[in-house]
C-alpha cells in the first residue's frame, strides 16, 4: 500500500477528521506544521518523516507504519498528557491495522 492510500484509508476510517483540504493538501500542511489540529498533524508529519519516504506514492508496510507512531505514542501515555491526544493516536492506529486488513483480504480473493 502506497503511503497516500493508507492516508486515505485513515480519513476515511478514523472517527476524527484528520483531513485538512483534500488528501495531498493535509499532508502538506502537517509537513508544514501548518494543519488545523495540531495533534493530527503531528501524527501524520511523524508517520510520513518517520518512514524514510521521499514520495506519497512508495509502498509502506504495517510494521513500519506503526513503528513510526511510536515517540507520539509514548508522549502521550504519560500520566500529564492529554487523554484525547492518547485517543486519538489510538483510532490512528487501529484505522493503519485496518486498512493493511482490508488490503490482505483484498489480495486473498
């Protein structure tokens, strides 16, 4: 899965709005510190920087999109973080468990 598709698969799976305009347009401006919340932003700047990727359009795999997750992850399991960020990074998650899912029942049939 290509890194837009699993950012798409996110929007369109995850509970929060984590678009910010059209698809491209949010990673933009989470690349550019610039999304409307701030906390989705980070959490998608960080899944895109943490990854090594250079274009929106390489493959990504799960364990490597989770594992990019990890430092925000951390943060806000701490006792003085915001419960909503800790959720949040959570729904992400489970919507990146989701879409590799979807994705492997799709290969299978």
């Amino acid at each position: 899965m290509t890194f837009i598709e699993l950012l798409t698969f996110i929007s369109t799976h995850s509970k929060y709005d984590i678009t910010d305009g059209d698809i491209n347009n949010t990673l933009t401006v989470a690349l550019e510190g610039k999304h409307k919340n701030a906390v989705i932003g980070d959490i998608i700047a960080q899944m895109y920087k943490n990854s090594g990727l250079t274009d929106t359009n390489a493959e990504i795999e799960r364990a490597l999109a989770i594992k990019t997750l990890g430092p925000i992850r951390l943060f806000y399991m701490k006792d003085d973080a915001p419960v909503e960020g800790f959720r949040l990074v959570e729904n992400i998650v489970h919507a990146i468990d989701g879409a590799f899912n979807d994705e492997a029942m799709r290969l299978k049939a």
